[in-house]
C-alpha cells in the first residue's frame, strides 16, 4: 500500500493534478503520524496494510461529514471539491462489496460470533473490520446489521 501511494503520488506531480497530489499528499502525512504514534507504542514497521485500510476509510467518512455540512451549508464548490478527495482516497481502498455481499457477511458473521440481539452488535462489527477491511463502509453498515439482529 505504502508504494501504492508513493508511485499515485509521484504520478499526480508528473501530471500537474492538483486535487490529486495534495490529496495524496494528506493521505502520507497521515500515515507518516500514524507510524510515529506506532513506533512510539514499540512497533517498528509502522501500521500494517489494515490500519491503512481503516486510515482511508476515515478519511473518506470525514470528507463525506463536511461535504454533507457544505451542501446544508449552500457551499457547492467546497462540497464538491470533498467529493473529488473522497474519489482519489477510494482509489487505493479495495473493491468494495455490493449490497447482496454485505448481507451475506452479516449472516455469517452473526452465525461465526454466536449473536442472538442487538447487544452483540459489538462483536459483530469487530468480525466483519477484521474480515472484511476497507471491502465495506462500515459506518453505512451498521444500520443493516442492526436489523438483522433485530430479526433474530
């Protein structure tokens, strides 16, 4: 992932897009604190491929919050230009699942975690991040898990 994003990096300069490069720009700086913070709790390597995926996808829920606050806001342009970050984050997140995949991970991860209500919706959020990393909005999710659990 790491030369994944240096290369989209070095690209973006090659190509003069702005949006681009300082938006992966964003995304180093971020993982560049992120392995500081690693290194200082005694780990070397920095994060792993998984923590980057949880990174993104962090990212991207924050720009979604501010393009939302934009809108209500009448600040088009500046929703907009969230927007265009969110679509260059996504491109170094894997594909993500379609709807029927989803539902189809919630079941087993309620079959796998033994789950019988709403109060194991804890344990069913931890499968599926450490399952299905960065192939989700996880923060979209929730609402689906929630009622399967409820049909249980």
């Amino acid at each position: 992932m790491r030369d994944e994003i240096s290369s989209s990096m070095k690209e973006a300069l090659k190509a003069g897009d702005k949006v681009a490069l300082s938006t992966i720009r964003l995304i180093a700086a971020a993982l560049k604190d992120r392995d500081i913070t690693a290194r200082g709790n005694g780990i070397s390597e920095g994060i792993s491929d998984d923590e980057i995926l949880g990174m993104l996808q962090t990212m991207i829920k924050q720009r979604r919050e501010s393009s939302a606050m934009y809108r209500e806001a009448g600040r088009s342009e500046l929703a907009e230009k969230e927007e265009q970050e969110i679509k260059i984050i996504e491109r170094f997140l894997p594909e993500q699942l379609q709807e029927d995949e989803i539902l189809a991970a919630i079941a087993t991860a309620i079959v796998q975690t033994n789950a019988v209500s709403v109060k194991d919706m804890g344990k069913i959020m931890g499968y599926l991040k450490q399952e299905y990393a960065g192939k989700m909005d996880f923060s979209k999710i929730s609402a689906h898990v929630k009622s399967a659990l409820m049909e249980l």
